[in-house]
C-alpha cells in the first residue's frame, strides 16, 4: 500500500514539473525590445537657440529575438510638441523653437516597438541657455533704512539710498548683471556695478528745500555670451525717484502681502505659523510697531506684539474650520509713547493634510546615508563608479513619490542618472571632470546625493553621503615654493655658513614625492644640500662685496620619476664697514677768495649707504676757528660773521690771512672709520686791488647809486646854467654893438677859480678833484645878426651823457634833469681868438657805474 502511494505522489510531481517546463518555453519565446545604456534620452541637453529642424539625437535599442524595432515619441496633451522621431532609424529632430526661460525641461515619452511589445520611458530633455535675454524686470528698491520710504536731507555722503535690480533670466556670464549711471557727471549720485546699490556721492549733500526729487537713470547690462555663435550683450535702463524725507506723515506698510501659512496635522501647539511683517512709512524717523489680532482667530491663534509672528494655540484636532481669515492690525506708537498711525492685513491660514514619507536612500543592507569607495585619481570622463550601489525609493502614493535627484557638492567632478524618478530609482554616478578628480588637491571627495520632492508642498528630501577615496599616480612634478628667492648674507661671513634654505613640494605621495636639490649656474662659491634644500658658502670660500656684490644661479628639484622644476635664487653680498674714507692727499693747500667756499673731498670704497656716505668736520683750526663746512659736501666758508679781510687779519698774528685747519672724514657705517687731513687756505679779496679816483668813488656809491645819480646830475644842472647865463650876456652886447662879427671860433678855458665855476665839493674823491672841465666853442654871429654864406653852425655846449631810464613807482612823478642848450661869445671884441683846452670830459667810467647800480636797483623794485 505505502508502495503504491509512493508512486501515485512520484508520478504526480514528475506531471507538475513536465507543465511547469512547457509554461517557462512558452513564457521565453518573445521578449519585449529595449533602448542599450547610451541611447537614454534622459541624459541628453540641448541648447535653447538649436535651429528647428536640426537632428538632435538618435535613439538606439534593440530587440532580443532580432525582430525590426521603430520608435515613437509622444508628449503630454497639455503641453506642445517639440521633437519628432524617425520610427525606424530612431533620429530625433527638432520641430519647434526651443526657449528655457520659457520652459528649461521637455517632458517626453519615448518608446520602442518589435511590432508584438511596446516599452515606453518617460525621459526629461534638459534646456541649456544661450545669452538671448535682456535684463528686464529693472526694478528698483530701497536699502534697508530706518524710513523705507524716503531720504532723510540729512543723508550723509556714501550711504545707500536704493538698490536696483534686474533680472536676466539668462545663466552664466549672460545673466549676470552690472549697473552704471548714464550720466555720471550731472548727478549727486553713484551706483556700485555688482550690487546696483545707489549712494550718495562723497562731497554731496540733499536738501529738502532746494529739491524734493532726484530722477537717476540706472543702466544694467549683462556680462555678453554667445548667441546662434556670435557675441551679443544686451542693456536696459530704469529711473530711479530718490525722495528726499522732511517730516513724518505716511502710516505703517506691510510688507510680503498676501499672507498665507498653514497648519500641519502634527503641528504642535506654540508652533509659529508665519510671521506678518509690516513697516513704518516714514523711513527715516521710523517709529516703533506693535501688532495685534483684531478678529477670526476664535482663540485658536495668538500673535507676538513686537515681531509679528503668529502661533497656533490649539492642537489641529481641535480646529474646527479648515480655512481662518485673520484680520491683523500694525500700530504706530510715537516716541511720547501714544498710538498713531494704524494699518489691518488679512491673512489666511489652512489647515491640510502631511506627506509624511520623505525620500529614502537604501544600500544593499537597507536604508543607509554614507557610502564609501575607492576611485583612482584622473578616470576618463563617463566612467561609473561601479563601487557604488545605491537605491532611492519614496513610500507615499501618486504625486507625492515623485522626486528629483540630484548631486550637491562636487557638480563639476560627477554627475547623476536619472535625474527624476517615481516611487523607486536605482543610483548611478558618472565621472564627468577627469582634472578636478585630483588626488594632490583633495584625497577624499566628500559629495551628497539630494532626493527631493517635486509636485508636493511639503519638498521632503533627503540626502546621502558619498565618500569617495582617490589613489594616487605620479602625475606632478616638484614646485618650488617660489620661482625666486632673494638672500641677503654678509662678506665677511665665514666658510660653511647659511645662505638661504630653499624648498620645493611634490605634491605626490610615497617615493613619488621624494625631492633631490642641485645647482646650475655660476655658484662656485655655494653649495645646496641635495635632500634638505640648504644652500651654504663653500668652507674655502672669501666673499667680497665690492669685488662679486650678487650671485645668480638656479636650484633644481628632481623627484624620482624624472620631473622636476627649477628655481632662481639671488645671493647678494651685505657690504661691512671695512673700508676708511680716503683723502687724495693727506696735505693740502687751497686759496679762498672772500665770499667764496672751497671744497675738499673724501672717498669711501665701501660698496653701500651708509657705509661709503662720508661726513665731514673740522676738528681744529690755526689761529682761530673762522670756518663752517658742510657736513654732506665738504664745502668750507666763513663764518657769516666776517665780511672783510681786514676782520681776519685782526684775527692773524701776523696779519697774512692764512690758515691752518684739520679736517675729518668719517663715514656712516658702524662701527664708523674716520681720516683726518690737513688744508692750508690763503684768504684774499678781489677788491685790494689798486684803484683810481674814480673807482673809489663808485665803491663808496655802490650801496647808494641814487646818491651818485644826484651828484651828477647836480653837476650837469650847474655847468648847464652857468652856460645860459653866459649865452644871454653875450646875445645882449652884440645887439648892443649892432656890429657884424667876423666868424670866429673861440676856445676859452676857465680861470681857477672861475667866477662862475660850481665846486661841487661833495662830489670829490679821497686823492683826486672832480670838478668838471668844458671846452665851449663858439661861432659868433654878424654884426646885423644875419648868417654869412658859407660861415659855420655855431657850436653847442657838449650834451652830457645820458641818464639811466628808471621805471617809476605807482604814484611817482617822474624826475628829469633840466637841459638848456646855448653858446658862449669872446668878451674881446677885437684880436684873433685864442684857444685853450678847459679840461678833459666826465670819466665814462663813473656813468657805467651808475648805470649799473641804477639798473640793479630798477630789477630789484620790480621783483619787488
């Protein structure tokens, strides 16, 4: 009996393993076609100003019997479409424009059929930007002030009044705005070119009486980009009111209306709901707020006098409407403390229902927020960190399981696929940057996958950790620390001392990084340690800063692998103090004229200041000390004090104007080197040389030439008037004699004394007389007063010689010597005339040096 049960049960399960086989051959005969890894549309971008029709993508997918496939896009009925397929080659082209500020994502279906199987993906085609917008919605705001609403007129300079801003909804360099003034001379005001905060000019002032309005044209302008492959940039402008605030009169303002919060079905109570912001009008003197509950809470909310922030009282099964309208009251309160302005808000509150299932990261042990591996350092763009299993999944229903991925933290080295998924998606990470994946400049690269919300209000995320540990290569060469080092060291350091210690980094790691020193160029005197980078003299070495004052070589760094880099490094020798200042001779003889110095001079053979800066004194002088020098030049004088030689001769004991001085030459250096010599100087005057009568006249009148001029031109006044008075008596006794005269030249020369002779005794020298000698020549005229053919003009009196021309002071009357023109007849009334010389005309000399001294003084009046 067992026997046979036995087999009944053998034979049943041999029956049920023959159906279960036929069922498996059946279910494989035909399996669905599917899109291979690179033909996902879902990784695909496409910039905004693509041309319509151009072919943007293929799709590319096979079947796994061999079948034919073709391909089908389609799109969401609400919205347009964009792209058009080709079912059997998979091309993709585009049949509309394309505009991302518009719509900066397509959501497609795309799908492959064998004709028996259709499988269908939903992918999300990103839009790029190109720069095809302007700055537009230019709008300008007020900075935060204590009166929003207004400038005070006493706005110091520099403050900020208003802040423009525009929106380019364009991204990149083409999105970026900056801001300028369009007139920046006729204005008070400046605008900052990155923020748009408009100030006040430094220097300018507002004055709410002069004017109660400031119109400023703002212009911004993005930073340029590429559009269908030319270069566009794009401007807008906008004018900015600045008002200038006098007195307080506008009422509290909210800000941030219409208010609406919510109020969760876990909300706690005493949790805020949102917070009601308002403002006082008058921003510049702005009064203190307070806010308070008018009506429609029903004693399920309360809000915070001072900050405005409403709370629920009540838990949410205790309210009972879904919607409350708050009406919301902001007082003024003066600085006395009474009430002033009012306002009322409405605000809305609704009560909903929590998404209470955020995203979920999960590792091949369940939900986890760190993953970790390894990745060599530089790995060729596209390549997937296969270490990395990663699984996103969202546990609520609908819309609510819909979410975003997304990379935080390293964009440019990775990236993620897909980039929105429903309910479940599996993680993959790209490589996409091989340079920023560098194991010299970060050896853990920490980045955070973000799974977000998309359709729901609440946005829950979630986030994961990915630490990604890089192995290094030998992929850097030595860098030195600085392409050029600069050392300073003494010459009369000793043998083997240091120089300077140079250093270079190899930023690989193990012997990769091990770094060998040497030197290439003139150093002979110099040595580097190879495996520490110290740079010394040679033990044998004597430096010399006047022979060799700089050494200029290059250090090279050398790592294993062969790569290495070079440094310059520039020695200078430090000049010591070893060099004395030098006289050329240790004796020395000058000769001074009074009034004029003389120089001696010392040199130094040290090679830098203050060391070859030498200074000079005079430490003794023979019989006195009537000297100063210059302590820079060497330039030696006398003291101010003595002005004539016969000063210095009183000074002499012997009266012969020589002097002995000993003069030291010490330098700056320190310790400091000094030599004295010895200058022997004869003192003599330009003036003791012997002079005439005249000289000693224009010397004792060289200090006062108006006197000289007065004394001259008294003389001339007197020779002229004794010479009118002679012409008159002779014109009256010829009329007299009504007799015709001969013509005849008398000379006549004065007795000594004449009758009529001036001795001008003021005008004498110390040895000589200067009493003026003329020769008068006469043509006597006929006895009926008519002129005879063939007689001569009748002579003159000699024209004395011209006075310097002084330009006269404001006020003053010009002065000018009387002249009186006329000749002098023979007394004789018969007999031959008899010459004789009177006397030699006035020494030239005398008037040069008037004119001299009249033309100094003339220079003088007029710098004057």
């Amino acid at each position: 009996m067992r026997a046979l049960v036995l087999c009944s049960l053998l034979c049943t399960l041999l029956l049920c393993f023959s159906v279960f086989s036929v069922f498996s051959v059946e279910a494989k005969v035909n399996f669905a076609p599917h899109f291979f890894d690179n033909g996902n549309l879902g990784l695909f971008s496409l910039p905004e100003d693509t041309p319509v029709g151009s072919h943007v993508y293929t799709l590319n997918g096979t079947d796994p019997e061999g079948e034919p496939v073709s391909y089908h896009i389609s799109f969401d009925p609400s919205t347009r479409s964009v792209f058009s397929v080709d079912p059997n080659f998979g091309n993709i082209t585009l049949i509309d424009e394309l505009d991302r500020e518009r719509e900066d994502e397509i959501e497609a279906i795309i799908s492959i059929s064998d004709g028996l199987n259709l499988v269908a993906e939903k992918v999300v085609i990103l839009v790029t930007d190109v720069n095809d917008e302007a700055p537009s919605s230019l709008a300008s705001c007020p900075c935060p002030r204590p009166n929003p609403c207004g400038t005070p007129q006493d706005t110091p300079a520099g403050s900020s009044i208003f802040e423009v801003r525009a929106v380019d909804e364009d991204t990149g360099s083409g999105g970026s705005v900056t801001y300028s003034l369009q007139n920046t001379l006729a204005t008070q005001f400046t605008v900052d070119r990155l923020s748009g905060v408009l100030r006040l000019r430094a220097g300018s002032t507002l004055d709410y009486e002069k004017a109660r309005a400031h119109f400023v044209t703002v212009v911004a302008q993005d930073g340029g980009g590429q559009l269908r492959g030319a270069a566009a940039v794009f401007s807008a402008t906008t004018t900015v009111t600045v008002s200038v605030e006098d007195v307080q009169d506008v009422g509290p303002v909210f800000v941030g209306t219409p208010f609406r919060g919510c109020v969760y079905e876990d909300t706690i109570p005493g949790s805020e709901v949102l917070t009601v912001v308002a403002m006082d009008g008058d921003r510049g003197k702005p009064n203190h707020l307070f806010y308070s509950l008018v009506n429609g809470s029903d004693g399920a909310f309360d809000i915070n006098v001072t900050s405005g922030a409403i709370v629920v009282t009540q838990s949410p099964a205790q309210l009972r409407r879904e919607v409350y309208e708050l009406l919301v009251q902001v007082t003024e309160v003066s600085a006395a403390g009474s009430p002033a302005a009012q306002a009322t808000v409405p605000v809305t509150i609704r009560l909903v229902d929590l998404n209470n299932h955020p995203p979920t990261f999960y590792g091949e042990s369940g939900p986890q927020t760190r993953f970790e591996l390894s990745l060599s350092e530089h790995p060729p763009p596209g390549e997937i960190l296969r270490g990395l299993k990663v699984t996103v999944k969202d546990l609520d229903q609908g819309a609510n399981a819909k979410f975003a991925l997304q990379l935080v933290g390293l964009e440019d080295a990775f990236r993620v696929v897909p980039q929105t998924a429903l309910k479940e998606a599996q993680v993959t990470v790209l490589a996409e940057n091989s340079a920023a994946i560098d194991f010299e400049k970060f050896r853990v690269l920490t980045f955070q996958l973000l799974a977000t919300e998309v359709d729901t209000a609440e946005k829950f995320s979630a986030t994961a950790d990915v630490v990604v540990q890089l192995l290094d290569s030998n992929d850097n060469a030595p860098q030195f620390t600085s392409p050029h080092y600069v050392a300073r060291v003494p010459e009369d350091a000793p043998g083997g001392s240091t120089v300077v210690a140079v250093r270079a980094v190899d930023l690989d790691t193990g012997p990769w990084g091990a770094v060998t020193y040497s030197i290439y160029g003139p150093g002979a005197d110099l040595y580097v340690h190879s495996s520490t980078g110290v740079i010394c003299t040679q033990p044998w070495a004597s430096l010399d800063a006047e022979a060799t004052a700089r050494y200029s070589f290059h250090v090279r760094a050398e790592d294993t692998g062969g790569r290495h880099g070079l440094a310059k490094v520039t020695v200078l020798l430090l000049d010591v103090n070893d060099h004395p200042p030098q006289f050329g001779q240790s004796i020395q003889e000058k000769t001074m004229v009074l009034g004029t110095p003389v120089r001696i001079k010392a040199t130094d053979l040290d090679a830098e200041a203050p060391n070859n800066l030498v200074d000079y004194s005079i430490t003794h002088a023979e019989p006195a000390s009537v000297f100063d020098i210059d302590a820079r030049t060497g330039e030696i004088r006398l003291k101010s004090s003595i002005r004539s030689l016969d000063a210095l001769r009183s000074i002499t004991h012997n009266g012969d104007c020589t002097w002995a001085l000993e003069v030291q030459a010490k330098d700056r250096g320190s310790p400091s080197f000094s030599t004295m010599a010895v200058l022997r100087i004869d003192i003599t005057d330009a003036e003791t040389l012997p002079r005439s009568p005249i000289d000693t006249f224009l010397t004792q009148t060289r200090d006062d030439p108006a006197k000289a001029v007065g004394m001259l031109a008294g003389a001339m006044a007197i020779t002229v008037a004794i010479t009118a008075l002679v012409s008159t008596a002779t014109f009256w006794r010829n009329k007299k004699s009504n007799k015709v005269l001969p013509v005849r030249r008398v000379l006549r020369r004065r007795p000594r004394p004449a009758p009529h002779a001036a001795h001008i005794k003021w005008l004498k020298c110390n040895r000589t007389k200067a009493a003026a000698k003329f020769v008068l020549k006469e043509d006597p005229p006929s006895e009926n007063c008519n002129g005879s053919l063939g007689s001569p003009p009748p002579l003159k009196a000699p024209v004395p010689p011209p006075l310097p021309r002084v330009a006269p002071g404001p006020g003053a009357t010009p002065w000018t010597v009387p002249t009186v023109s006329g000749s002098l007849t023979s007394l004789q009334p018969q007999g031959s005339p008899k010459p004789s010389a009177l006397g030699s005309p006035i020494q030239s000399a005398l008037v040069s040096e008037l004119r001299q001294q009249f033309e100094k003084r003339r220079t003088d009046k007029v710098h004057f």
